[in-house]
C-alpha cells in the first residue's frame, strides 16, 4: 500500500534538511494537470520517520527533565528514536555504539508488525561533525533494501 512520499530538502541558509510533502502533476479531465501528493510505494517515509521523530526520553536520559520531547501519540505507544539525544555529546566509540542501538530499537516495530524478518544498522563516523547511518531492511522474502542517512552533530566543541 503506497504511503505518501516525505522528501528531504536541504535548507540553504543552514545546511539542514526538512522533510516536505511533494505534489506530483497528474493528468485531469479534458487535458487539464491536476496536483496530487507524491506516493512513496517502499519503505524511505516509514525509516525517516522512525528515525527522525524524536522519542520521548526517560528523565534519567536528559539533563533537563522538562526537555524530553516525544509528542503526543507517546501516550498510545512509543515512536521515533532518540538519535535526538546523541547530537548534544562528542562523537565517540560509545556515541557510535548508542546510534547503532537507537536505530535499531526505532525500526524495531517492522520486524514486530510482520514488514521485515530483520533489521540492521551500521553506523561510521563522516568527516568531524557528521556519522552516516546505513540501514539493511531484510524483507519477509530474504530481499535486502539499504537505505543510508546522515546526522550533523550539535554539540561542535563540546
């Protein structure tokens, strides 16, 4: 089932990416373009948002207990990942270590929910302030998807 297509746009001012809904020209009655949202029949939208909603943290996790973001839907079930929780530490072995536990437990859900039999992250460190994360989804069939996304640290010179 097609779900609807996130698309990542790099912010010229910053450098960072947001996530936007694309519309696609489809055709219309009498040779008229219509505007509809752009679908995405894999996997990219569920792994972005998996890994790029912020999970709510433990009051134990965060130095400021009133900063654990989540959001709502935390009430019915966690969502998301607290990769957000690593961008304000150095990039270390250990740093590395949680990313790869963080993603993993954020993807967790499509292996319980039937969508694939396996999911495996990697995760290396990309120039100073930067790691790439590169995802392996094994699909319920043995097929592999690979995906790979990158996180700009925060916490430049800390």
């Amino acid at each position: 089932m097609p779900d609807i297509a996130l698309v990542a746009v790099k912010d010229s001012a910053s450098g960072y990416p947001s996530f936007d809904i694309e519309l696609s020209s489809v055709p219309a009655l009498a040779g008229a373009v219509a505007r509809d949202v752009t679908t995405d029949s894999g996997l990219n939208t569920a792994i972005y948002l998996s890994l790029f909603t912020d999970a709510r943290a433990s009051v134990d996790e965060v130095r400021d207990s009133s900063d654990r973001r989540g959001w709502w839907g935390d009430e019915f079930g966690a969502f998301g990942s607290k990769l957000w929780l690593l961008t304000r530490e150095k990039i270390t072995a250990a740093t590395m270590v949680n990313a790869k536990a963080y993603a993993e437990d954020a993807l967790a859900w499509m292996v319980d929910a039937g969508i694939s039999k396996s999911v495996m992250a990697t995760v290396e460190q990309i120039g100073i302030y930067s790691i790439s994360i590169f995802i392996r989804i094994t699909k319920p069939d043995n097929a592999s998807l690979d995906f790979r996304y990158a996180l700009n640290w925060a916490a430049v010179g800390a």
